[in-house]
C-alpha cells in the first residue's frame, strides 16, 4: 500500500507531511533502441517512461493495455527476450536492446495467432480490455510449462510441471478479468495447448 | 414503432442469424489489440497533454489554501486547473457529489485539481508537487453507528421505499415456524480493468471527448450542464469500453477534468484516472444491512415475509434498493419492505451490477435457506413449493413468464443435488469439508426506447449507427444479427457503428436492458428499411420476403444493392413501448448451483463447481449471453468470498483502493462453468421476445456459496464476504 501510494495514488500532501519530494528539475533524456515486433525502434524519453508508455505513447502500440499501472492487473503483459512481463513495472530505458513482443506483434485480424483464435472461438474476453494482456501470457504460460518451469502449484519440481488446468490457472492468475471471463480464457488455452501438447 | 401488444410471429422468428452461438463481430479487433479504447487515439486526436488528478487528502471538510507554485513551475507544466480557476460549474443530474471539489470537500479523493503537463512524467511529477492545506470536518463513514437516522428515502430507480400487504405483524407474531436475521453486505467496488478515461478537444466552442462511458446520452447531457454550454456543442464518442458494469454510467472526473484542460492549454488533453484515485473518487455499491423475517406453516408456506434494509449515501444521493426481489420472488399473504437511507460522508454510492437484487439477494437467499433448514425441508422443494405466478403485492398482476421452478428443477437434475448432505459438515474429502448450496436468481427485465439509424448503400451493404454502448456485453455482435436477420443478409453483410453522440439515442448499457432494448431499436428502423425498399421496388409489403440479400414478392425478386440504387437508403426509428410492462411483471429468473470445498484447517474456501439456469426470454446469441452469465458469476463469487472496501471510519475512506488489496476472483478462483439457457420466448417483453441477461447472473451467487459453505462447515456466516477468519474459529475439530 504505501509503495503503491508513493506512486500513483496522489493525493494532495498537506504541509505536515513529510516533504518526500526532490527539488524540480528538467527530466533527463535517455536515448532507447528496442525491437518491437522484429522492428527497431529507436527512442529518445523521458527516463521515467515506462516501457508500457514507451510502447502506447511513443510507439503508438495501443493493443498494451494500461490497467493499473502498478503491477497488479496484468492488462500490460508483454513477452521481453522470450520472458512475460508486467510493462509498466519496467523504465523503458532498462530494456535497451530488448526484443519486444506485444499483441500485435503475436496477429493481426487478417492473421491471427492461434492463441488469439482460441479466444474468439471460445469467447475468451468480453470488454476486451485485459485481453491482450491475457492472450500474451497464454502464450507465454504454454511456452513456460513446455520449457519445464515449475509453478507454485507444480507437485514435483523433479518431474515437468503438466499441463492440466490447475497449472495453466496458476501461471494466468497475474492476468484480472473483470468481466469473468475465465471459464472460457481457460477453454481456448487448452484448446491451443492440446493441439501442441 | 410503437410495442403495445404481445409480439406475433415477425422476421426475427427465423432464427438464422438470431439466437445463433457466433462469435463477435468484434472478436478479431479486440484480441490483437487493435480495438481503440478512449485513450487509444492517436489518428483522431494528435499530439495531446496528460493531466494527471489530484484528489482530496480529507473526507470531509474545506480546503483553506492551496500552493500551486512549486507545481507550475515544474518542468513541462501547461495548466492547473482548480475550482478556484474552472470558471463556473454546475453538477451533472446524475452526479451526487461534485466532480471537481473545492474549498468544499465532500469526500476522499475527490478530484480537486489536474495538473496538465507536455507529458504524462512531467504532469504526474509536478502534480506531487501541488500544496494544500485542509481544515477537516467530522463527517459520518459508519453506516452501523448512523443507520437508525436513516430516513425514508424518495421513490426512485428501485421503486416506492416501503411496501406492505396484509398484516405482517400479526401473521408473523402467529407463525408456527419464524426466522429473524440481520445480513450485511460490504462497499463493493466496479473494478473494472479499463480506468475511466477521456481524450478532450475543443474546436471553437465545440467539444469532442473520447470517453470510457456506458451512457452516452447520459454524459452529453451532463457534460453540457456541468460546463454551462449548449449540448449541441458536445460530441462524445465512446466506440470501446474496457468494463463498466455502473461504473461508467455518469460523466466523471477524468471527462470534465480533461474538458477543462483542454480548454485552458488549447490542445487536446488525455486522462485516465488513476487506479489507486479510482475507488474513492469514482461510484461504488454501498454496503447494506439487511433485516429479514420469515414466518411460515409447519408445512413450509411462507405466511408473513419482511425485508428492511439500511444504507447509507452522502446527501441528496439514494438508497441501495436491497429489498427490490423480495417484493416478487416469494408468495406469502403478508409482506412488508423498507428501506432507510443514512447521510455518509464516503464516496458516492451508486449502481453497480444489478443495484439491489445483487445484495438483496445476498440475504434473502440465506434467510430461504435458513428457513428451509428449520422447517426440515429441501432448499429446492422450499422454493419451489412458495412460488408465484403473480406479483404477490398485485396478485392482479402476472408475470409474463415466470419459469423459476424448471430453473430449480433442472439445475437440481444436471447437478446432482440428490447427492447432497442435508446435514452439514458430513461430507469430507481428504482434508476438505464439502457443500452444495443453492439460491434462486431474479432480476427484471426493463424495456427503454431506443433509436437507430440504418443506411443501405449500392452494394447492398447495411450499416447500423445508435449512439448504444458496448461493454463487453456483446451489442456489437447482437445488433449485427438484428440487422442481418430482419433484413435477409448475411452477417458479413453488415457494419455496426456504436457510441458516438452523432448517432441516433439509445437505450444505452446498464440494468440489462441494452441488449434487447437496443437491439429492438434495430429492429424498428431495420423494419422501415423494409418498407421503403418495398415502395421503392414497388413490391407488395405484406408479401415481401427478404433474404438472401434480396427481396421477392408475386414471382419478382431484386437484390438489395439494385433496391438501394446510386444514392441508397437511409431510415431512422426509434422503439418505444406501451403500457405491457405496467399490465404484466417482466422478470427473469434463474438458479444458481455451487459445490464448494472448505479447508477443515485453515477455512479457506475454493469453487468446485458451478452451474446456472436462465429463464430470460429468446438468447439473442447464446455464445455472448452465455458469457454475460459466467462473468456476473465470477463477481458473485467474488462477492460470497473476497470482495470489500474496507472503511477508515476515523479519516473517512476506503482503505484499499487498488487491485492488490480490493480482492477480486483471479483465474486460480474459478472452475469450469456450466450455463443452461431454458428455451424461451416473452412476446410481452419487445418484437425479438427477448429479455436482460447480463445482471441475472450475479443475482443469488453470492448466496449460494454462502449456503454451500454452510452445508460444507455447519458455519452460518451472514456477513459477507466470508473470508477464512469468521469461519476459522467454529469449523469442526480437525483430529
């Protein structure tokens, strides 16, 4: 809570409290290359910009969802070097050299990703806003148990984590949907599981 | 068109496009990001500032100075806007508090100034640096300590604050078998995942916002009176909602705020609340506190039935209308409701998810259980043998369909409720307590006037614009099947243009009215369409049949681009209804069925199984209707389980305002879910005999874990939500 109120949560300090804030300077400038999407991108920001923002703002990739710009909605999921991540947990200036890839880079409505498919097919969204960020883990999620990392609900770590639903549920519960759609998230991550599984 | 009496048998009967599963037209925009949202316009409103919201560090009281220096000299600073600076405001009809507060503060995190930056860094930096200094007031933030000034609020949304039939008293004071409980419900809060954002631009004295708003009517209207202008003079376009679910219902801060913004930096402006300012300065459910008492014969016939209920709202704001389903679901020869409104000096409450028969049902599906218990019954045979086919305080009333019992029966059929323990906390596995528990589902069904407009061009294209809002619902998709139905095309065939103000007026999204009521719109101008390709063809109108892009009629058929001509057509028409929702109650009904496990170590409580019956008139498309049950699901176990905005009662504001520490069900939560849909159709409630599904969903969840954690544990908690401490301490011994 107070990480999270130093953070986004301003409300208006009265004078007793602590005066916690660093005398007003310019921002400092950083220059950024990344590849977004198998595409280089070359950036000057603001060094607080998260990569989230770097990616929404300057890029203009929209699909990235902001839902709470705190780490806490997963709305913002996007794979960095093969590895989901939360992007607004993240300065885009830390990411120098990264790979990227966010939902548009996964299909495009003429071409869509199976994973993305499977969505629609099984009505895995509703509101459509954390659906980004829940098709980018998806995919990720696949690529982890496949790749043997262990969960928090893996019974034996000597052994490949399965690929039953209590595993995929553990490894998406980082990704909110309001909406409740997660009956059928899960429907269409099996779905795309069992064809590669 | 007007809908005055019961539909008969119209295009939509066909069913080749209506009531189909497909999948939304949105789909492939949606799932590779390229829906645009509000803030997500780059093309239509270049090169923005960012505001970023201060809101009030009190929870009541005045402001009695603010610095702004040290924040407007920071870098890349534009504008900050205060009450002190706004010019003049007025409040929108459907806001209780003031958007923009100040000196007056009349709760937590009331937006009093936006900082407005070249970017969102430097606005987010500078608006730290903004001083203010407060003179607090003692507010009131305790509904428990207040509830007994509550005062008979004005008839509203929910209906007449009181109701009585018979003499409750007395037949209550005489039955054989009687239960009194007292249920409280916490703060709830929307926790959608979109936060409530807007793009501003002025041109001249014209405004256009992109906003994240389920009425856009609602918020054109209150948009123009809050800024003093004409409405004429605003434009708000809204084509994605990231959620709303009440939320969005009204015109918020980051709206007005950004309107204002850009108005002072002549540019256009960007803001999305901050999640962490969300839950205290935006609208949320207010809790309840729930007194119910039943009286019944000793073979289960309810006699005497009373539902009162408490809540609290800052002045000149309304109840939460708790009692609403008890005035319907049950017969019983003598009832009493009330409802008693408390002034507090929280956020402003308001709608969320079906306002009242979501908390109401919380309770009264307890107290049935409850009840079934001590008369030795089954909850399900309880129900079913109290059931009425009128409304029981207008017997002179029907129901325009009323299948409760099938919902029952049939739920108890594909569940497996013979196989539960009537005896609690019999039934283990391993080092889980299992339960069944049941509850029934009631909403109504409202009906509101909507308009389309329907254009057909030279290829024989249709394109269907009303200013309707989708929010996840499925409009997009139930729209297009509308059109596509009605008009004999395919649904390729059609484009669905939602959420701009420039767009005929719907019914908007909330109540679960949307989907039928705005579809309903469609039909209405989709059948004016029809005739004037029949007059323009010079077909006969009472022979023509459209499909296959064409229409026929005596032996001629002409394809639609051709009926269209250079110029095409374009109709508008609004559905507006008559007096059938006065004659007939219209109610959708259902029954929710729920396995819990119950950690005989901890308390803590995990979803087996799921399963709810619907009886909502014609599905539209079973695929989305389907989803809408799931979702409302998934919030009413997040109600049963984890969800509460816990209040400071000394400084006066929820104390968990993100999504961290407001719990709400994660994938880990919630197991697989089975929906059934009872086939149905009500031709008294519109042209598509269809009704609201959207909010029937969460109505009685809650309480069916709550009875399921009952049958597992042998614990009664009628506090929600029921977190592992308030069963911990009673749960069986464990060795």
């Amino acid at each position: 809570m107070a990480a999270a109120a130093m953070r986004s949560d301003v409300h208006a300090q009265t004078e007793t409290a602590p005066a916690a804030v660093n005398p007003v300077t310019a921002p400092s400038l950083a220059k950024v290359s990344l590849k977004v999407n198998g595409k280089a991108c070359d950036l000057e920001l603001d060094t607080r910009t998260t990569l989230l923002d770097a990616l929404r703002e300057h890029l203009h990739l929209t699909g990235s969802k902001k839902g709470c710009d705190q780490g806490q909605c997963g709305a913002c999921t996007v794979m960095v070097n093969g590895r989901r991540i939360n992007s607004c947990l993240t300065l885009a200036v830390m990411q120098q050299g990264s790979e990227v890839t966010t939902i548009e880079g996964l299909g495009t409505p003429e071409n869509m990703h199976p994973m993305q498919e499977a969505f629609v097919k099984c009505d895995g969204y509703q509101c459509g806003y954390c659906t980004s960020g829940q098709i980018c883990s998806a995919v990720a999620v696949l690529g982890e148990i496949k790749e043997g990392i262990p969960s928090h609900v893996t019974e034996d770590l000597m052994k490949p984590p399965s690929w039953d639903s209590s595993e995929i549920r553990e490894r998406m519960s980082g990704n909110l949907c309001r909406c409740g759609a997660y009956s059928n998230i899960m429907e269409a991550i099996t779905q795309v599981a069992g064809g590669r599984a | 068109m007007k809908f005055e009496t019961p539909a008969t048998t119209n295009p939509i009967d066909q069913l080749k496009v209506v009531g189909q599963p497909l999948d939304r037209v949105d789909g492939p925009l949606k799932t590779t990001g390229k829906a645009p949202y509000a803030y997500e316009q780059h093309e239509a409103a270049p090169n923005p500032a960012y505001g970023y919201v201060v809101g009030a560090a009190i929870g009541k009281g005045r402001i009695s100075s603010m610095d702004l220096g040290q924040a407007k000299a920071a870098p890349g600073v534009l504008a900050i806007i205060t009450a002190e600076n706004a010019g003049k405001l007025d409040k929108g009809d459907h806001n209780t508090a003031k958007l923009l507060g100040g000196p007056e503060i009349q709760h937590y995190h009331q937006a009093i100034a936006v900082v407005v930056a070249e970017t969102f860094e430097q606005a987010r930096s500078a608006a730290q640096l903004v001083r203010v200094k407060y003179e607090a007031a003692k507010g009131s933030f305790d509904l428990a300590s207040v509830k007994d000034s509550g005062k008979k609020p004005k008839e509203g949304f929910g209906g007449p604050p009181e109701t009585a039939v018979g003499d409750f008293d007395k037949a209550f004071a005489a039955a054989p078998v009687q239960l009194d409980a007292t249920y409280t419900t916490p703060d709830q809060s929307h926790a959608m995942i979109e936060p409530h954002a807007t793009i501003a631009a002025w041109e001249g004295d014209k405004l256009t916002i992109w906003t994240s708003n389920q009425m856009v009517g609602w918020g054109v209207g209150d948009m123009a009176k809050t800024l003093g202008i004409q409405k004429e003079n605003v434009r708000l376009i809204s084509p994605f909602i990231g959620g709303g679910f009440g939320g969005k219902l009204f015109l918020r801060a980051d709206a007005l705020l950004a309107a204002l913004g850009a108005r002072a930096v002549k540019r256009p402006v960007k803001i999305a609340l901050q999640r962490a300012l969300m839950i205290n300065n935006t609208t949320h459910r207010p809790a309840t506190i729930q007194r119910i008492r039943l009286g019944a014969t000793k073979d289960g016939q309810l006699s005497a039935i009373a539902h009162e209920s408490w809540s609290g709202d800052l002045p000149g704001g309304e109840p939460e209308t708790a009692v609403s389903q008890t005035r319907l679901l049950y017969a019983g020869a003598n009832r009493l409701t009330a409802m008693r409104l408390a002034e507090l000096d929280l956020p402003e409450g308001n709608a969320m998810r079906a306002p009242g028969e979501a908390p109401g049902m919380m309770a009264l599906e307890i107290a049935v259980d409850e009840m079934a218990e001590k008369l030795g019954m089954d909850p399900v045979e309880f129900r079913i043998l109290n059931d009425t086919q009128v409304d029981p305080e207008k017997p002179e009333r029907p129901f325009s369909q009323r299948r409760l019992i099938e919902c029952l029966r049939t739920g108890a059929e594909k569940f497996g409720w013979d196989k539960r323990n009537a005896k609690p906390g019999q039934t283990r596995e391993g080092r889980w307590l299992m339960g069944m528990g049941v509850a029934a589902a009631l909403r109504n069904n409202l009906v509101m006037k909507s308009a389309a407009r329907v254009k057909l061009d030279k290829s024989g294209h249709i394109t269907v614009e009303t200013d309707m809002t989708d929010i996840g619902t499925g409009s997009y998709t139930v729209i297009a099947q509308t059109a596509a139905e009605t008009l004999g095309v395919s649904l390729d065939k059609v484009t669905v243009r939602l959420g701009d103000s420039t767009f005929p007026v719907s019914c908007g999204s909330g109540g679960q009215w949307g989907g039928n009521s705005s579809s309903s719109g469609v039909y209405a101008a989709c059948m004016k369409l029809r005739a004037a390709i029949t007059l323009k063809t010079g077909l006969s109108a009472t022979e023509a049949i459209f499909a296959d892009g064409k229409v026929s009629a005596g032996g001629r058929s002409v394809s639609l681009a051709e009926a269209a001509g250079d110029k095409g057509l374009e109709v508008e028409d609004t559905m507006e209804y008559g007096d059938l929702d006065k004659k007939f109650q219209q109610s959708t009904f259902g029954a929710h069925y729920v396995e819990v496990a119950v950690d005989s170590f901890t308390g803590e409580t995990r979803v087996r199984r799921m399963l709810a019956v619907c009886a909502a008139g014609r599905i539209l498309n079973p695929k989305t209707a389907r989803s809408q049950v799931i979702g409302a699901m998934t919030m009413g176990v997040g109600a049963a389980l984890m969800e509460e905005l816990k209040v400071d009662k000394k400084r006066g504001f929820f104390v968990n305002h993100d999504l961290a520490s407001y719990e709400v069900p994660v994938h880990a939560d919630i197991p697989h879910q089975e929906v059934i849909f009872l086939d149905e159709t009500d031709p008294i409630s519109s042209p598509l005999k269809a009704k609201g599904v959207g909010e029937l969903g969460i109505c009685g969840v809650g309480a069916a874990v709550a009875n399921a954690i009952y049958n597992a544990t042998g614990v009664r908690v009628r506090d929600y939500p029921i977190t592992l401490d308030k069963l911990i301490d009673q749960l069986p011994a464990v060795a």
